[in-house]
C-alpha cells in the first residue's frame, strides 16, 4: 500500500489523502493509474510533479510499500 496526498486543483478530482493498495512499479505507472482513476484530470495530472519523503522524484522512479506520495500540479504565483 501506498499513501497519496494530493493538492490545489487535484482536490477537485481526488480526496485529500488516499491509499492504494496495489504498489505501481513507479511514478509513471502511477500517473497513468490516476489518470485511469480520473479521466477528467487528465491534463492536470500529466503536469504534476511527484515528491517521495518531500523530495521530487523522477518519472522511473521505483515505489516501495509504505511510500507517502506528494501529487503537487503547477502553481502560480500573485
């Protein structure tokens, strides 16, 4: 199992915080697990970056049992 905290506008498509039970092999399995999840998010999801133990990963990044996932899309700034 693994943990996702979500943010921003991904709040509108997913909860908060949410567990999945199956592990994806990495961040882009996981990517596309969402977008499966969540087709509406589509565009928004293929723009978030991914954080594990709050350091941004990279797309081949392998998942481990117990990862705490940040899903963090693209910000503005004012």
């Amino acid at each position: 199992m693994i943990t996702l905290e979500f943010f921003a506008g991904l709040k509108d498509y997913f909860p908060s915080v949410m567990e999945v039970q199956e592990t994806p092999e990495d961040i882009n399995r996981l990517r596309r697990y969402l977008i499966d999840q969540q087709s509406f998010a589509t565009t928004l999801l293929e723009q978030c970056r991914f954080a594990v133990d709050d350091t941004f990963v990279q797309e081949d990044y392998q998942l481990r049992q117990g990862d705490l996932i940040l899903v963090i899309p693209p910000s503005s700034g004012g």
